[in-house]
C-alpha cells in the first residue's frame, strides 16, 4: 500500500533520503571497530619498519677530492643506502664532518649554515643541532637522539667508511 | 527525525555508553600510532613492540565490547 500524500513517481522508485543517511548506533559501533583494527595495522606497520637493520656493516663510499670542496660549503650524498641522504660539511676551519640529513623529529632535511658561528638547522620547526656531536640544541629535536654522524677518512680524497654508534 | 522505538531507554543508553568507550580507546590508539611512529624516527626502536601490544589489547577490549553489546541487542 502507498502512502496517498507520496507522489506518484515514488511509487517506482521508493527511496526515502532521511533512511539513506540514516546510521544506527550499530553500525557506527561496527565501523569504530573497523577504525581500530586499521589502527591496529598502522602499528604493525611500524613495528615492522623498526626492524629494519639500522647499519648494513661497513661500506666504504668515495665522496670526491678534498679539495674540490671549500671551506663553508656542504653536499649532499647518499650513506649507506640510496635512502639514506647525508650531509658533508666542511666546516670553516678546513675540517670535514658528515651527519645522516634527516631531522630525528618528524625527518625533514637538515641544512648547514656557515654564517654566525656554524650550524645545522632544520627548517620545519627550527630546529638548531650542534655541529660537534649532532645534538639538538634548540627546537623540537633536543627531545630526540642526536644526529648520526657519518664516518669519515680523509686523504687526498674523501670517504664515507661507516656510521657512528 | 527518525527515533529507534525497538530499543529499550537503558539499551539504548547502554549503546550510547559503548560508542563514546570505543570512541575514546580509538582516539587512544590513534595518539599510541603517532607517537610510536615518531619514536622510531627518533631511534627509540625498543618502542614499536610495546606500542603494537598495546593498540592490539585496544582492538580485542573493543572488540569484547562490541561483541557483548550486540548478544543483548533484539
């Protein structure tokens, strides 16, 4: 039976928005449920990534002739893996140093800045590390470890032979 | 405005009250992602397993609750 003040077309199509979008406590409980057990993945995800091997061993990687490089000037390369982009630095007082470039706070490129007494900065919270021994110092990354230092040897020529800690 | 006349007041207060459970153990999960994610960017490796831990008991508490709820539901 059809409802006399429904108009004539609902008849062949008896589609009734307010049921549409109609949710019931059930069903909004059931799709909660969905949501933690996605949470649940995303912290599998995780513990999966922290298994990672953090150092494939030693690997000896040439990053150019010292000399090519002048004082107050960095480059970036990639140790020891093509996903781990670091940093060459060498510092104003001739001396080369190499950290990993990510910021340990959220992974943002770290920069170096040669001007008012040398630092390494990351630009998405400003973020200041120490360039001795990587350690934040000012902005979100003091909460963190610091950053990796690349080793290096330095000859006529410069290399990358492992990571520090 | 549609109303779910099928469900008793208390049944219905009782569902309402396991929504805002469910809810708040979510949001406590979604804070437990973040943070773990944040920590192993950081180093702190030894985090993700407790962290996992953790949101599973979450799920299965969730879980349990739900499950309970829908036995008394008609």
């Amino acid at each position: 039976m059809s409802d006399s003040r429904e108009p004539r077309w609902q008849e062949d199509f008896p589609c009734k928005t307010e049921l549409e979008e109609y949710i019931t406590r059930r069903d909004f409980l059931r799709f909660l449920l969905v949501v933690s057990g996605g949470l649940v993945f995303g912290n599998l995800f995780v513990m999966f990534k922290s298994f990672e091997p953090q150092n494939i061993g030693a690997l000896r990687l040439d990053l150019g002739p010292a000399q090519d490089m002048m004082p107050g000037s960095s480059k970036v390369f990639h140790y020891p893996t093509e996903k781990d982009p670091a940093l060459l630095i060498r510092r104003a007082n001739g001396d080369f140093i190499a950290f990993h470039q990510k910021c340990p706070h959220l992974q943002c490129p770290i920069t170096y800045h040669p001007e008012a007494g040398e630092s390494l900065r990351c630009h998405c919270h400003n973020g200041v590390f120490d360039l001795k021994s990587g350690r934040g110092i000012e902005g979100p990354p003091r909460e963190f470890r610091p950053l990796r230092e690349v080793v290096l040897e330095r000859g006529e020529r410069v290399w990358a032979v492992g990571l520090s800690g | 405005m549609i109303s779910d006349k099928r469900l008793r007041p208390g049944l219905k207060g009782s569902l309402t009250a396991r929504i805002w459970i469910v809810a708040s153990v979510c949001a406590f999960q979604y804070w437990l992602l973040t943070a773990s994610m944040e920590a192993v960017h950081a180093g702190n490796l030894k985090i993700a397993i407790p962290a996992f831990v953790t949101c599973l008991l979450c799920f299965v508490f969730n879980l349990g609750l739900i499950l309970t709820g829908e036995k008394k539901l008609p």
